[in-house]
C-alpha cells in the first residue's frame, strides 16, 4: 500500500479503481505549407466545432452546477471570437507558411505568457483559459480530442490537471472521485468539482501520476486529502466503515427536511441558501432552506453582452421572489470589479483591483446603472418578501447617498404608477474592517446588517483571496475576523437590526456555536449545506 496527501476540495469516501485521464497530445510539429487560404479554412472549421462543443459543454454545466458556474465556458466562446486571437493565427499560417496546428499553438503560447505577466488575478487566471480553447483548436485539428472516462464502471480519475471543460464533460455517473497532481483550491475546477459533489483531493504531485496506473484499486479520503493506493485489508475495512458511517449520515439529514432550526435550549435561528442564479432555486427548495440570504445579481451582467435593461431584471427578480413563496429573499446589488470583469464596463486596469473599484463605489458614480437595478427591484418586491443589501460599504456617507437614491427612485415610481411594498428590508454587507468598526452608525439606518466574511478575512489579514501562494496565511478563524463580527452583531442588536452571515464561514460547523452565542440571526450557505448546518444547530446548548 502506498499512500499520498494532498488537499481536499469536496468531502466524501471514494473506494473504486482508477483510470488515468488521458489527455490528448497537444505536442504539434511546425510543417511547411503551401496553400494558406485552405489550411485558414481548416482552422476555421475546427474553431466551428470547439463552438459547437463548448456549447454543448455549457448546457450540461448549466443543469448540472448553475448559470453562474457555466459562466466559464460562455468566456471560452468569446475568447474563440477574439479578433487578435483569430488575427494572430491567421497572419503565422499566412506570413511563414506553417500549419494551422502551430499557428494555434505559438498563439497559445504567446497569449498565455502575456496574461501570466499581468498583475490582476482575474486576468492571470485568463492564461489556463488560452490554453484550454486553444488545446480544443488543435485536437479537432489532429482528431485527437480528449474524450475522457470511457469506462462503463465507476472510476476514480487521476489527472496532472483538469481543465474547467474537463471536469464538466466528465459522466458524472461513472466518476467516484477525482486526484490531481496539481491544481489550486480556488481553481474553476475546483469550484466546479464542488458544485458537482463530486469528491476530490488536489495537488497530489507529480510522483504519485508517475506511480498509479489504470485498473488498480485506490481509496480517496476527501475529508483528509488521503490517497491509498492498493490499500491493505485493515485500510480498506477502515475506509469502508467511514464511507458507510457517511452515507448513513447524508441519509439522517433528509429526515431533517421539514425540522426547525432550534437550539437543545429553543434557540431559533434562520438557515438561508446563496444563490448566483435564478436556476439555483430549485437546489435551495429541496434542500429545505429557510429563504435566500444572498441571491448575487451580478449573473445578469456576466451574462450579457450590454447593460440589462429594467425590464430583464424585473423578470428575474420577480421569478426568483414568486418561486420562494413569500420566503425571505435577500438580493446583493451589482458587486463586479475586482475579480468580476465585464467588458462593456470599460473598467480600467488596476494594480490592485481587489481595493479599487468595485461594487458599491461604481453604483455611486455611475448612478444611471444604480437606479435602473433599484427600479428594477423596487417593482419586483410586491412579488415576495424582498431585502436590498448593499455590498462593500466603508462609510456613513456611502450609506446616506444609497438612501437618498433609494428614496428618489421610490418617489418616481410612486409618480409614475409600478407599485412597490414599503415592507422592503435595507441592509448592509459587513465585508470591510471599516463597515465593522463603524456598524453602531449604519445598524441605526438600516434593517439588516449581513457579514460577508470571504472578503472580511481577506480585508482584515491582508491577504488576496484569489492567490493561491498564500492559502497558508489566511486564518479563516483568526481572532481579529471573530473580534469584528462579535462587534457587529453587538452593534446591529443594539440598535434594533438583525444581522446574518452570507460569507464562506457561516458553513463552517467549528464555528457555528460560536456565532450563535455571538447573537447571530441568520446564517446563509452554500444549498447543500443548509442540512447538516441545521444538524447542528440542533445539537447545541447555548445556555450552560
């Protein structure tokens, strides 16, 4: 028995064989050519089958991990129509006379080193991007396209890397699990992996690809980031128990379903489910969530190609608010920049685009988008039980000039005839140090206050979030992000608010007697972790 370590993405007990995913062979040689034109025209028909396969792709990622994951392969299209990307292969077929593949290939390459040397994250991240479109290019060009798991049996795929379209082909019922050699836990395909609920375990190394093959029999441990390979009998029996104990488990939480979230002692507290997209509702309906405590409206301008007009907006306010059935839904205002871009924004590059401009600080200044997603929510709010929550607040006078439009665009309506409900929640995200040091102020203007504690720990340790070189640094249960959430929730009860927490935390069960005695209201998670945060709730005793 051999065993490796690595660190786990998606927590669950895998036991199967493993099949080693082969990639194709991107390796391409530069061969002289005579006719340009028709070796122009054979990358133009591979680049129409990518199209048509990441199409494809983006389907199956929509039904299987949401809009706002899919996401990633509407870019791979965009970046296939990319006119400098097209332009600078066609110019190497063109002026040195080489095939299509080498041109794609040198191509690739350029792109992609000219994005690694740039300093924003996001566009960092744009080279694995590059290089996926352009490694599809080419294996339609050789006929050599991955395709994957072919086995009829449940695998457990071993890989130096999955690109985000691979993990999404990937035949979610044959796979157990997933190994790679490499790999960030930030990663799209970590992401992915985890919306997928597919167990795995990342960053294995290079030695452990070198020493597995197809066919032999593997255990993944994706609660420790353990890989036993060819496990003896007391391994096995060991890990077979923990997989049963699991499913057990998963089991007992459906019976939950239905279950108040109460305390051994009667204290009650609401359980919540993020969203990123109107097609995320269904998971939050049957994972039994309370509401939604932040639905991110930032999809409908990832999604589109120009603004959304009002009326887009509307529909998908109002149909998220009447499939919820008059359970609470809290939805964040715009929040790109920083490692959201949108092109027609014109945002100009930054050094450090993280405490640039972002979110609330574009809705101040460029007020005619602001009052366009408010009207938008104002006349959606008499569908359902709305909050408003404003994100990345550092001051009072933020907040005021927030206020001041919100009553404007209230008064138009009113004058103009959509009708709205007063009953419409305000709240804040507390997600800077400021916001925190400040809450007494704002927890007397508002209805809410909810802590979106991904960028408070980012903010408050001085750690970029989307650096993969510094993960080891960010102490997500670091005194000084507890301090400022215990002072907050003081702050909004003392003033007669309620306060939530929306970020990454609220999911975190070694926390969460924690918060209730801090006097959290409300906890909103991830969907299908609204069960076995309600298990716990319920296993707590705040009054000793």
């Amino acid at each position: 028995m051999k065993k490796y370590n690595g660190k786990s993405v998606c927590s669950a007990v895998a036991i199967g064989k493993i099949s080693v995913f082969k990639k194709q062979d991107t390796e391409v040689k530069r061969v002289h050519i005579n006719d340009a034109e028709s070796e122009k025209q054979r990358f133009e028909s591979a680049k129409s089958a990518s199209l048509e396969q990441l199409q494809a792709i983006y389907d199956k990622a929509l039904k299987e991990v949401g809009e706002a994951n899919a996401q990633i392969f509407d870019i791979h299209m965009m970046m296939l129509d990319d006119d400098d990307y097209n332009d600078s292969i066609n110019n190497i077929i063109e002026t040195q006379s080489v095939n299509a593949e080498y041109a794609v290939a040198v191509t690739a390459d350029n792109f992609a080193e000219m994005f690694s040397n740039m300093d924003d994250p996001y566009m960092k991240a744009r080279a694995a991007d590059v290089r996926d479109i352009s490694n599809r290019i080419i294996g339609n060009l050789t006929g050599t396209i991955s395709g994957g798991n072919t086995s009829a049996d449940k695998v457990i795929i071993c890989a130096a890397d999955l690109a985000p379209s691979e993990t999404v082909s990937l035949d979610k019922d044959k796979v157990l699990a997933f190994v790679t050699a490499h790999g960030s836990s930030n990663s799209h395909t970590a992401i992915l992996a985890r919306n997928m609920n597919i167990p795995a375990v990342i960053g294995v190394g290079d030695a452990f690809l070198a020493e597995v093959r197809d066919g032999i029999e593997a255990i993944v441990d994706g609660y420790t980031g353990e890989i036993f390979v060819e496990p003896d009998d007391e391994t096995r029996a060991k890990l077979l128990e923990k997989q049963r104990t699991d499913e057990r488990k998963k089991a007992l939480l459906q019976e939950l379903k239905g279950k108040e979230n109460v305390t051994l002692d009667g204290r009650k507290i609401n359980i919540y489910a993020n969203i990123g997209s109107v097609t995320d509702i269904g998971k939050v309906l049957a994972n039994d969530a309370g509401g939604i405590g932040l639905f991110r409206s930032e999809f409908l301008y990832l999604e589109n190609d120009d603004y959304p007009t009002e009326e887009q907006q509307f529909a998908a306010y109002k149909k998220v608010l009447e499939s919820m059935a008059g359970r609470k839904v809290i939805i964040g205002t715009l929040d790109i920049g920083a490692d959201k871009k949108v092109d027609y924004f014109d945002l100009k590059p930054e050094e450090n685009p993280a405490l640039g401009y972002r979110a609330i600080r574009i809705c101040l200044t460029r007020p005619e988008i602001f009052k366009t997603q408010l009207r938008a929510l104002y006349r959606a709010s008499v569908f359902g039980n709305l909050g408003i929550m404003f994100p990345m607040i550092t001051s009072v006078s933020e907040l005021k000039k927030i206020l001041t439009i919100c009553e404007e665009v209230k008064a138009e309506l009113k004058s103009q005839g959509p009708e709205y409900s007063e009953k419409t929640e305000i709240g804040i995200m507390i997600e800077t140090p400021a916001a925190a040091l400040i809450s007494n102020r704002p927890a007397q203007m508002v209805d809410f206050l909810s802590v979106g504690t991904n960028d408070l720990t980012q903010y408050t340790l001085a750690c970029d979030r989307q650096n993969p070189d510094i993960e080891q640094f960010v102490d997500t249960h670091h005194e000084a992000v507890l301090k400022l959430i215990e002072m907050s929730a003081e702050n909004a009860h003392s003033h007669g608010a309620w306060i939530g927490i929306c970020g990454e935390l609220g999911a975190d069960l070694e926390l969460t007697e924690a918060f209730l005695r801090m006097g959290i209201d409300e906890l909103s998670v991830s969907p299908n972790r609204v069960l076995p945060l309600r298990e716990k709730i319920r296993s707590i005793k705040i009054d000793n």
